[in-house]
C-alpha cells in the first residue's frame, strides 16, 4: 500500500505542508508507505488550452502523473481561498484531467485542510471535491479540517489530543476502505 | 456608465472571448462604455504567499487592480473546467482579494459563459460565485449561459436569433441594475 | 422600511428562533419595522405538482406571500442539517417559487443561521443561497452565522459582546444597503 | 445483489419515476434485484425536532429504513427544484439521517435526474451529493441525468438510442463496482 500525498500550498512554512508532515508520520506509523513531493515540485503555467498538447504538456505535470501511477490512492491537502479552491490547487487539477488515461479516473483520494479559520478550510474542501469526483475520483466522505491551525502545532505535533485523534481515525478509516 | 469586462481564458480562439467581444459590441451599441484587455495581460504566478507583500505584488496584478478603479461594474466571462472555476481565473480572484481596500467588496458583477457543453458552463459560474460573493460582491443573479459555443458564432455574431435575444436582455438587466 | 423575517425551525425552544428574535429587537432599536411570525404558520404540505394550480394552492403559502407583499425585504434565519438547506426550509422556498408573479425575482435577502457546530451553519447558508438567487434574489453577500449557539444565549442576549457586536454590524449593513 | 430504488417526486406521471421505471427493468434485465415503491408511501411530515424521538418517528420513515436495509445499495432518482434539492427529497434524507445506526453511512448511492431542461437537472444532483456524502454515503461519481425528459420517452422506453446506451452503461459501472 502506497499513498500519493501532497500539500497544495507554495509558501514555506505553510501549515497545510506541517499538517501533511504529520499526516505522513502517522501513516508511517501505521505501515503505510508515502510518495510525496513539495507543491513547488508541481510547479505549472496556468493552464492554456494552446499548450495542451502531448508535445507541450509541462515537464512537472509528467512528473506529478508518474509519482500517482506509482501509488494506489491519494491525500491531497488543500488551504481554502476564499470559501474556494485555491488557484494553484486547481490549476493542478486541471492540468492533470487533461491527461490519458485521466489519472484522477476511479482514484481513491482522501482530503484534509489547516486553516487559521473557526471551520478548518471545510468549505473549500466541499469545492474541491466537485471538479475531483467530476473527473471520476472516488473522494472519501470523510475529510480532516484543522481549525484555528496557527495555533495547533508544537514542534510538528498536534498539541490538542482530541484533534490528533480524530486525525489517526480518519486516517485509519481511509486506510481501511482502500483495503477493503 | 463604464464597465470592465474580461474573459478568463489564455488560448488563441477561446469561445469565452468571442461571447466577450459580441457582449462589448452589444453594451457599446446601448451607450455603455467598456474598459477590456485580453486574458494574457494579467497572467499572474501562482499565488504564493510568499510574494504576497505589498513590495512583491506582481506588476499585473496592479494592472488588473487600476483597470477595475476605472470602471462602476465588472462583467467576467469564464469557461467551465471539470464543473468547477478554471484555475487561472481562481488564480486571479484570489490575488485582487489580496489587494487593500479589497476590490471585490460591493463590486457589481455579472457572470458569463460560453462552453461547447449542453449546459454551457452554468455550473463552473456557480462555483465562481462562491469566492466573488464571500468577498463582498454582489454577483448578479442572472448569468448568460452559451451552450455548444463552438458552434454557436458566425463572423463573431450569434447565429441563432433567440440566443442573441437572451444575451441582449441579461445586459440590459445588468446595465438597468447599475443605473436603478 | 419593513422587514418580513422568518426562522425556518418547528421546533419549541429553535435557536435560530432565538437568534431571530433578537435580531428584531436589534432592527427595532434602530427604527426598522418588522413583519413576522412562527414558521409553523406557514406550514406547507411536501411539494406535490398535482397540487400546484391557482386552486389547490395551501392557504399557509398564500399567508407567506401576503406578509412579503407588505415588506421591502427578507430576512431567513435558517438551521443547517446535514451541511445543507433543511428540507421544510426548501420546501417553502420550492412552494414560493411557483407563485407568478414570482416573489423571490428582485427580492433583497439577507441570510443568518445559528448552529451548535464551529462553523455556525455557514456551509447550509451557501447552499440556501443557491435556489435563492436562481428564482432572482439579490442575496446580501454578507451572511451571519452564530457558532456553538446552544451556549451562546442568557436571557434571550448573546453573551459574548464581539459576536453581538458582528451581528449589529451585519443588520446595519443589510439597512444601509437597503437604503441606498 | 439488491438494489433499493426511489424517485423523488409526488406527482403522477413523474418524469423521474419514468426513468426510475426503466432503470428497474434494465437492471432487472442484467440480473440485479431492485426494491422499490413510490415515493408517495414515504410521504413524511416536515422535519420537527420534537418529533424526533424514536416514540414519535413517523411510520413511513421506519419503513424506508426496512427496505434500505434489506439492500446493499440505493439508486436515488431526483428532479431538480431551482437549481437544488427539491424540499420532500431533503425532508426524506434529514429524517433518515436522524435514526441509529445511520442509515447513509457507508451506503453506496447512485444518484439520477430527469428534467425538461437542458442540462436534465444535474445541478440538482450536485446539491444532493453534499447531505449524503455528509451522512458517510459513498455517492457514485458517475451521475445519469436526462435532459428534454418531457420529450424522452415512448411507451416508457427512450427514444434516442444513444441516450439509452448511457443509461445502461451507467448503471453497469454502478454494478460493477458494487461487485468489485
């Protein structure tokens, strides 16, 4: 078992990045193994429909194919912009449903957020799962959002007991379904 | 009356442009006076919070920024990518709701599209509500749809006589709005 | 100036009821009448299009459509259930937008939920917002959502002054915009 | 394998209760057993929290609950009511999901509209997605909605062949994966 995990945010020190870290531990812990890369590894140009072409498909959307082909399901870890999908998360999606075969297709993808907000970056997460599930992903019903993230870490760990073990069970679930 | 209109795509030839260029002759031939530049004029990286100070803001972005000042209303012409807001026009709305006084705040905004799809990209314009809303627009109820776009203009004139009608009266609507 | 406000829940003791409440009493200490009454007046059969012509219309729905007549505006405080619109709240929103002449087209709408969850109901707001502005609303940009509501009350009074603070600010907001 | 089946709507003669009705003959036809009454028999009262208590449950909700129980799988056939989940559709799902062990959870759902409109009600479906994927449904990616429904049939078959053939290979995906 192998999941491919990404964190949609370029800013260092991002805390969607320092929640994915933790994430990966956790699946660590648990015998899973991860594909993972910094976002700025996926580095794209918007989307233009005059560079969708085999021959000018951008060297990063390859890369970003060819560690998913190499996994059985995905975490994406996504901030919220304003109540939405953040630009360069979608774009990502985008680019990738241009592919064939689509990659996103009967993909099993869990999806998690930290935000600074009361709701955890939920909301985004609810966009984000439309153009996912429209490209046939199967997206998990269960999403982990962390809320008030600013404050949530102490030396990359969740400080609140509660919330790291709401994570663990999300996890386990997600990881339980894909062995299922 | 002036009203800044752009449409969100970056290829040669896009279907969302052409609806644009008809919808500016149209307003121009009711006495309204348009402010436009195509897509590629406000390319932006990907948002990175990193360059996200008032010294790294990208030039275009301030282009975007003065080009809006200028006018009383926007009208926004966006394709539809896997049922959801393309990422370059995400990419867009989120920078300009970067900016101070925030832009989008009581922007009167009208929605369009135009997709070769059946339902012409009405649910992409739903999902742009969302974040133009929670920035404190007022998107306009109405929103004009072009369904099997590629086949719908003939020398930059909509073929069929009732789907010009429709266009022409959601304008109208939108323009009695602004002046009501 | 007069409001017509109504809270979606049956239930004895509703929060969003008690959160209606005081917003009238907010609205009146600042000189705006207000039309109202209990959600069980308007208490609708299931929607039902054999039961939708001039002459089995439910008395309850041509109730609801005379108090809107008598009023500039709406205000619909509603619960969220299951992270969506509540099905009687929908309901009356179905049964009203079968009316000719339509009553939602135009209508200024300013949208509140109270909610024991973090997030106050906001994401069942942004799902009400859809069927609303679909029929013609103008649904204010700016909604107000009330978190943990089941502690949030002593007295009939928001406890915490910052929260009773946004909510004032929102009312006034919706007036002056009504105003203008 | 059984699959539990409903249409949404009350009205004789529903357009989604047609379609519902051909998809139990196709599946019937590939040797898939379907449950299945009219929507009529779950005819509930509007969501009350006072009536939520397991003495004063209505009956009919006991009922849709034993027939979704006898069945590993649901096929949910939904009209559209303003771009949104009609009220007697969500008044089913609140009540559902009020009883335990929740009755979504885990449940594989395929979701199906009809509508005379163009886009055949898909925003609808979309709407639905949110509650059941709330309640830990796992919402079939691959949505069936016919559009022109008004038009679509004779003697309760489809009358474009390609339509038909979307159909069926829909609901074989939705087999095959619940077989898988």
């Amino acid at each position: 078992m192998k999941i491919f995990c990404v964190a949609g945010s370029l800013r260092q020190g991002s805390l969607n990045q320092t929640l994915l870290n933790y994430a990966v531990q956790a699946l660590n812990d648990i015998g899973v193994d991860v594909v993972t890369a910094p976002f700025k590894d996926f580095d794209l140009p918007l989307y233009n429909g005059d560079l969708d072409t085999e021959k000018t498909h951008p060297e990063n959307l390859l890369k970003f194919k060819n560690l998913m082909a190499d996994t059985q399901a995905s975490i994406i870890v996504s901030p919220e912009y304003n109540h939405s999908i953040p630009g360069p998360v979608k774009n990502l999606v985008d680019w990738v449903s241009r592919l064939r075969p689509m990659p996103w297709k009967n993909r099993e993808v869990l999806l998690m957020s930290a935000s600074p907000s009361m709701s955890g970056g939920r909301m985004g997460l609810w966009q984000l799962r439309i153009p996912l599930t429209a490209c046939g992903a199967f997206v998990f019903p269960e999403m982990f959002c962390l809320p008030k993230a600013h404050e949530a870490f102490e030396g990359g760990r969740l400080k609140d007991a509660k919330t790291a073990e709401i994570l663990h069970a999300t996890l386990k679930n997600f990881v339980q379904h894909l062995q299922s």
